[in-house]
C-alpha cells in the first residue's frame, strides 16, 4: 500500500465509530485541542465502521473544516477489530494511537502515554474511578482477570481504549475478530515490551454502549483459547543479512 498524508505526521490518532453521532461535535473539540498540544505532530484518522446514525456524514463534514483530520468508510460495519485493522493498515506516521468515540477517556491524556514509547513499543493507560455502573465494571473485573490468567500478559485493564504503540508493530499485529482486547499480548508475541499508565475515565454522556454481557464476558472467553492456540505457532523471525535493494 501506496504512503498517504499520514505520513507527514509523528502521531497518528485512530479512532472507530460506530453509530456515535451525538458525540461527533464534542469529540472534534477535544480532538483539535490535542493535536494543539500534542508531544509529536498528529493527526486524526476516523474509521467509520458501517455507521447508520448519521456519524459518516458528521465525520466527512469536521474533515472538510480540519486539515488533520482524515477518515476511512468501511464498506459495512464489520466490528471494532476490524476498523483497527483498517486504520493500522492506512497509518504510515511513526506512531499510532487508539481512542474510543464515547468521550470516556480524554485525548489529551496521549501525552502521558507518548513519552514512554522511548523505551516501549506499546504504553497503554489504565482507566483510574471508574465511571461505569457496577455491573459493566464487574463484567469487566471478571473478563480482565480471566484474559490476564490465560495470556499472562500482566495487563490489570485491556479494555482501556487509550493505547499508542509503534506504528511498524502495529501493522504485524496477526488480526483476528477480538483482537483489539489483545494488543499488549500481542505486542509481547513480537518480543515487544508494554507498559501501563494511569488515565482519566469518564461517565458516558451521549450514545449507547456497544458492548454487553455476551461481548463483554462470553467472546472474551473464547478468544482466549483462540490467541492460546496462536501463541504456540506464531512466527516471529528477523532476516540477519540480504542482497535485496
């Protein structure tokens, strides 16, 4: 794939949208305060995953008003791994970085992640007085302890959806349906390392949450055995000499 505008940045912010047109205005907001004060050169990149709410249209029209920011339409909504896979896949700046569209975490809070790429290949933040109600946090609790035992990645909180890696590592990610609960796992199949940094979390004001009981615990569960069965037969190789130019 042919280099884009992304490449003229440092720092790429990927961010999937599923149907989240009430939150469209305030995350341009939030998004162009950051990219005023961000450590690297940014830029946005919006996945529109199959949105039917009208976001597509609320999104091409804040790119049209901002010139870094971008987006991809996927054809139909295909999931949230997938619309990563998407954005990995059209990010060409050195870095890249991962947010929700629900507003739950800040943008400016990539700052406190960006530094440590100095000696990490993936920093992810940890969502510190949880806004969620009791039993989305429960829910949580269980599938993070049960995915940490079965990976051992040492992760306290995967779910966080503020992440930034190393755009190179990004795009050998092996991608599967449920793999964005597995970044840092991943990372480590790479001989990567990963660290975690306290961040803000927030109530979500606008929009409905895509994510229930059955996406939340069941999937999880079985995406475990999945990544447990590739974890064994990964490939990971370096070429130490070559003739190719």
């Amino acid at each position: 794939m042919e280099k884009n505008q992304t490449s003229q940045y440092s720092f790429t912010v990927i961010v999937p949208v599923y149907n989240e047109v009430e939150n469209i205005s305030r995350l341009e907001e939030k998004l162009q305060n950051f990219l005023t004060q961000s450590l690297y050169p940014a830029c946005v990149l919006f996945v529109n995953d199959g949105s039917t709410d009208g976001s597509k249209e609320q999104i091409h029209h804040i790119c049209e008003l901002n010139p870094h920011f971008f987006y991809l339409d996927m054809e139909k909504n295909a999931g949230l791994s997938a619309a990563l896979k998407a954005g990995f896949d059209y990010c060409f700046s050195e870095f890249t970085g991962y947010m929700d569209a629900d507003m739950q975490t800040d943008p400016d809070d990539f700052n406190l992640l960006l530094p440590y790429l100095a000696k990490y290949e993936l920093v992810t933040g940890i969502r510190t007085e949880r806004k969620d109600s009791f039993f989305k946090n429960l829910q949580s609790k269980i599938a993070n302890g049960y995915r940490r035992m079965m990976t051992g990645d040492g992760i306290s909180d995967t779910g966080c959806p503020l992440k930034v890696m190393y755009t190179i590592y990004a795009k050998r990610l092996p991608m599967f349906d449920g793999m964005h609960r597995f970044l840092p796992a991943l990372i480590l199949l790479q001989n990567g390392k990963i660290q975690q940094i306290p961040v803000r979390h927030y109530p979500r004001l606008a929009g409905k949450s895509k994510y229930h009981l059955w996406n939340r615990l069941t999937g999880p569960f079985i995406d475990c055995f999945a990544y447990r069965w590739m974890k064994k037969r990964y490939i990971n190789y370096k070429i130490s000499r070559t003739n190719l130019t």
